[in-house]
C-alpha cells in the first residue's frame, strides 16, 4: 500500500510544519518501553472487504496529514514534522484466529509515522485496531480520522451511496495551534513566562504522588494494549446517571469520585501520606476549529486528593464538582500550555519529566460518545454507525500510559450503552491484575444501578 505525496495545491505551503510545544511534550515524554500511544478498537458485526477498506484508509489518511508525517530537523534548523507517505504502514489483515503483535509499541517518528492499523476478521464480523502515537494527534483526532475512514469504506458501499457525507477539511488550520492553545503572549516578559512555568513545575515536582501499587507478582508475558472492557446497560446508565445528578454533578464528576476511592482501595497503606492524582485531558478545541485534521488540541490537568479526603465520598464528590469546573473555564488548560511553552523555548522540558517520578496515579478520559466527535454524516440505526449488514457495534479505547502512571481509564457511551476500558502497565500488571482493577473501580457504581 502507497500513498501518493499529496499535491501542492492541497497543503499548499504547511508543510514542513513546525512541532508546536504541545507536541513536543508528548515527543520528549515518549520512552521506548513506555510509548507515548494510545490504542482503538474498533467492532464490526458483517464483514469488511479488504480492498474497498485499504482504499478507504489511503483516502482519509490524505485528510489528516500529521498521521503520515515524520519528525525531523528541517526550516530554520528546527524540529518539523515532514510529509512522509512512504513511510507509512500497511494494513496489517489477518484471519481472526492470528493474534496481533505490536512488539513493544514504540514509535520512533523520526523513522516512522504515528498510525498503524490491524485488522482480524472471522465470520461473524472484524474488529479494527489502531495505534496513534500521541505527538501526532489526540483522541479527539482519532475520533474524526475514524470517521472519515468509516465515511470512506461506506461511499464505497452500493447500498450506502447517497447517505454519506465527508466534511471540509483545512490542512493550513494546522499552523494556529500554538497562538490558540495559549492565554500568554509572545510578547510578555520572559520574567513572567518563567514563574508561571516554575509554578506549573513546582505543583507537579513538589507534590508527592503515590502510583499505584504493584501486584505481588509480575506478568510472564508482555502483550499490547493488554485492554480490559466491562459494559453498562442503557438502564444501568440512566441509573448511573440520575446518581450523578442527584450528588450535583455529572456522569464525569462520578465516574472520576470512583476511580479516586478504587484506587485508595487498591493501594492500601501502600500510599503511605502520598497523595493520590488523576491526569484529565482536556479538550481545547472550540467552533472554529471543526476543519482541522487529526492533531493535538489537548492539555493535561490534574485533579489531586489527600486520603482524608478520598475516605469521605460525599465531601470526595463535591470537591471533584468544584475541581471540574475550575477546568470548564479553561485556565488550567492555558496554564498548562502556557508552562509547557515556557519549558520548551527554555529546554526544561526534560530535566522536569525525568524529574517527576510519578506524575499522576492514574488517568481518567471521559470520550462521551465517539460518533459525536465524527464530523461528516453516516447513517445510523439505534445509535450505532449501520448500512445493511455492515455496523460499527463498539468503539473504545486508552490513553497512553506513562512509567510510574500505571493505569489509564475511558468511559465512552455508544449505541445507548457505557464502557470502561482499563490499561495497566504491562510490565507489573498482568491481564488478571487489570481485571481486578477494573472490577474494583465498576464495584463503586454497582450500588448505584
């Protein structure tokens, strides 16, 4: 499979791209045991036909350069991302009775690109995985490149023609990021960059996190992404729901409450005085920005509470609300931009990872309903993306895991049901181990449904 490099006339003068800070931070936080990835799943009730799909996979990659970029040195001696089609990776197509090996996941992308696909199929339908290598785009970039992949295949169906509808894309949106994703000006004085990132990087260094604690025994094998899913019921989430709303908050307010006491179950006296954090990516995209391609538009916030406060789950809830909405303001975001801008002018970028042991205990990514986040029209039945025989049954995924950030947690709701899916770090956890640790955290929202 070979992608054509694209003309000028579509990306016009964009590229080479400089790497903004925002990417750069997933680039320098990317280790080779450790990849800066994140992992899809995507679920198919009928059968894929390999070549309508290999084609529809060339034709929406064209509409989100970043997954078929490198990163490399280029304008102005500084660091770029530089078309690089013939680097991409084929599809990976097996029968379904052939596991996938992803080796140890990592992705140089200064000898390859951020996306690689795998799809098994059997009788009864495929499942489609997919790798995106964080410093190429965030979740909700993914979420629109399966969109258009999926309007791809499905205008190549007959009996689909006509109710498909790919958006507008604009690759020169792509040069904005920077400028939009911060509050402070290039202008200001470098005096008041530096405290603001001294005081980013104090918060982060100085408070001391507990990860989470290891089994007893490590995993004799290594596999990725070692995902483990468990699924609520349209009731039960409605049920879930009306519990949210009557302790004041949201379906994101609950969900983050419980995974903070799943973990102080889990750890113990393991913690010790540490207190325990949560990394929330937010989104900082808004309505001008529905023609961009897959990239990062995404901060990482944190949500830190003492054990005191995690033991008392009425005071734990309403602390979480307040928590939330600082972050709906979006000035944590900014800051974080802003800190991270900073650090990269500066070169402490680095030096502040390697120094950060544990950034956060875990990560939690509420992704709503991905099908929301494709921005063309496909046709739908009963909630679920659907043309004949051929429908999208589930789509779900996992953020990237960091060393000493041993789990990472999304909830996605779809076709009228909620999903968790739970990764552990493959190193210390076994499949058992996030098991139990998924049902841990599910066993906090059972008495509420």
């Amino acid at each position: 499979m070979h992608l054509a490099t694209p003309t000028a006339p579509t990306y016009g003068r964009t590229f080479p791209l400089y790497v903004p800070p925002i990417d750069w931070f997933f680039l320098t936080d990317d280790r080779p045991r450790y990849t800066m990835s994140f992992f899809l799943d995507l679920d198919f009730s009928g059968q894929l036909d390999r070549s309508l799909f290999e084609a529809a996979v060339d034709e929406a990659v064209q509409r989100h350069p970043l997954l078929f970029c490198r990163v490399g040195v280029e304008k102005n001696d500084r660091l770029c991302w530089v078309l690089a089609p013939e680097l991409r990776s084929p599809v990976d197509w097996a029968d379904d009775s052939v596991p996938i090996d992803m080796g140890d996941g990592y992705l140089d992308l200064r000898e390859t690109t951020g996306l690689r696909i795998w799809v098994r199929q059997s009788a009864a339908g495929a499942r489609v995985s997919m790798q995106f290598h964080h410093a190429a785009c965030d979740g909700t970039g993914a979420y629109r490149f399966v969109g258009d992949l999926l309007g791809c295949y499905m205008r190549r169906l007959p009996s689909c023609q006509g109710d498909v509808e790919l958006s507008n894309f604009d690759a020169a949106s792509l040069k904005v990021r920077r400028s939009k994703m911060r509050s402070i000006l290039m202008h200001e004085s470098a005096l008041k960059k530096f405290r603001l990132a001294a005081s980013e990087a104090f918060n982060h260094i100085g408070t001391r996190v507990a990860p989470l604690k290891p089994p007893a025994k490590r995993p004799e094998t290594f596999s990725l992404p070692a995902m483990q899913k468990q699924t609520f019921s349209a009731a039960q989430l409605a049920s879930l729901r009306k519990a949210a709303t009557s302790q004041g908050g949201t379906l994101n307010d609950l969900f983050l409450s419980k995974m903070f006491v799943a973990a102080r179950r889990w750890n113990g006296s393991f913690s010790g005085s540490r207190k325990i954090r949560l990394l929330v990516p937010a989104d900082m995209r808004d309505g001008d920005d529905f023609e961009i391609p897959a990239c990062n538009m995404t901060a990482c916030t944190f949500i830190t509470r003492s054990l005191g406060e995690i033991e008392d789950e009425k005071r734990l809830m309403e602390l979480i609300v307040k928590d939330t909405l600082a972050l709906k303001n979006g000035q944590p975001q900014k800051d974080f931009v802003n800190s991270i801008t900073t650090a990269m002018e500066g070169g402490l970028l680095p030096w502040i990872l390697k120094a950060s042991r544990c950034l956060a205990t875990g990560v939690f990514s509420n992704a709503g309903d991905p099908s929301r986040r494709f921005t063309g029209r496909l046709p739908k039945r009963r909630g679920k993306v659907s043309c004949d025989d051929f429908t999208l049954e589930a789509i779900t995924g996992v953020p990237p895991l960091r060393e000493q950030t041993r789990s990472t947690l999304s909830s996605s709701i779809y076709g009228r049901q909620l999903t968790f899916s739970l990764r552990c770090d493959p190193y210390l956890f076994g499949p058992d181990d996030t098991k139990d640790l998924l049902e841990l955290f599910c066993d906090q929202l059972r008495p509420l449904v």
